[in-house]
C-alpha cells in the first residue's frame, strides 16, 4: 500500500536518456498518468484492464516530457538538500515561531481556533480539521515570511468556510489581496514537502 493507492503490481523499466522509470498498476488511476516526484522520481500509473506493454509504450512516448520534467526535479532535489543545509530547522523555535504568527493573526482578524499542532508533514503546508484543530507543516519556516502568513491565514479561514468555494477564495482575497497568486507562490516550494 502507497499512501492510499493499492498496488497490485509494480515494474521498473529503464529508458535511454531518462533513467528508471516505475510502472505501478493502481485501482485509484482511471487512465494511464504519468508523475515526476522529487526523491521519487518517474512514474506511470495503470489503471486495472491496461497492460504494462502499454503503459509501458506510453512512457516510451513521453520521453520529452520525462526528460524535460526529469531535469526540473534534479534542480528542486539539488534546491532542497541545499536549503536544508544551509537553513536546518530547530524544532523549538520553529514550532514557537509558526504558533506566535496565528496567535497573531488569529487576533488580528478575529478567528478562532481549538488547537494547534505543528508536525512535519509530507504532502500538505497546513490542514484545518472539522473541529477547527489547525496542523501546520514545520517546513512552513522556510518559507518566506508572506507565504507563512498566507498559510496560516488560509486554515484560519476554514474555521469558517471549509470548502475552496468562491465564498472561501472571497475571504482570503480581502485579507491577501490576490490570494491565488499566493497560492501559486506557495507551490513553487512543493519542493519541501518531502
């Protein structure tokens, strides 16, 4: 089981030029999609009636893409393991600084939250849970200090609205201004969410 898709069977298969590539068959894929993950590399999943003989066709097809993609992921590893270098996390004063900003702008703009947690998570910045308990991702410091903000403001807002309807993105735009072009920011350092 990989973080909530089935595997039934899995191959790797080496293409020139691009390196090892993972055909996973999953019981989530609808139809044949190809990913490239940083410190995981290629990937095809194959959604069940599809062959690897054509999955595997598939990835020979998209070498281009694969390589161009391939390339982007070696920069944002290489990007990763330097900031992590350069600006390592000390879990006290991260946790004291990440707390500090909501407390600050949970009072500033009138929110309310249960409680905090501050965990270091793989695949999301921050969550707000049905009982408005806020997770913030500890990588969150290394980020700059307007997309700290736009995080927490973001979970903030779904103590209210807790859907990514327009309600929600009218929200987040009177507190942010353009809120999307945060949120766009923010993805360039998916990065760290390893």
């Amino acid at each position: 089981m990989r973080k909530g898709i089935f595997v039934v069977e899995a191959k790797t298969i080496e293409l020139k030029s691009v390196g090892t590539i993972l055909i996973e068959r999953s019981r989530r894929a609808k139809h044949l999609s190809l990913s490239v993950k940083p410190f995981k590399g290629a990937r095809v999943a194959v959604p069940i009636g599809v062959s690897f003989a054509s999955a595997e066709m598939f990835a020979r097809s998209k070498t281009g893409w694969l390589k161009k993609h391939l390339d982007k992921m070696v920069l944002m590893e290489q990007e990763a393991r330097a900031l992590s270098k350069c600006k390592p996390i000390i879990q006290a004063a991260a946790r004291k600084h990440l707390i500090d900003r909501l407390n600050f702008l949970s009072q500033k703009y009138g929110f309310n939250y249960n409680r905090v947690f501050i965990k270091n998570q793989k695949t999301r910045w921050g969550s707000c849970s049905a009982k408005n308990n806020i997770n913030l991702n500890i990588s969150l410091v290394r980020l700059p200090e307007e997309l700290i903000d736009y995080t927490i403001l973001h979970e903030l807002v779904h103590t209210r609205v807790k859907n990514h309807s327009r309600r929600f993105w009218d929200q987040m735009d009177k507190l942010l201004g353009d809120a999307k072009k945060l949120d766009r920011k923010l993805s360039k350092y998916s990065f760290l969410l390893i």
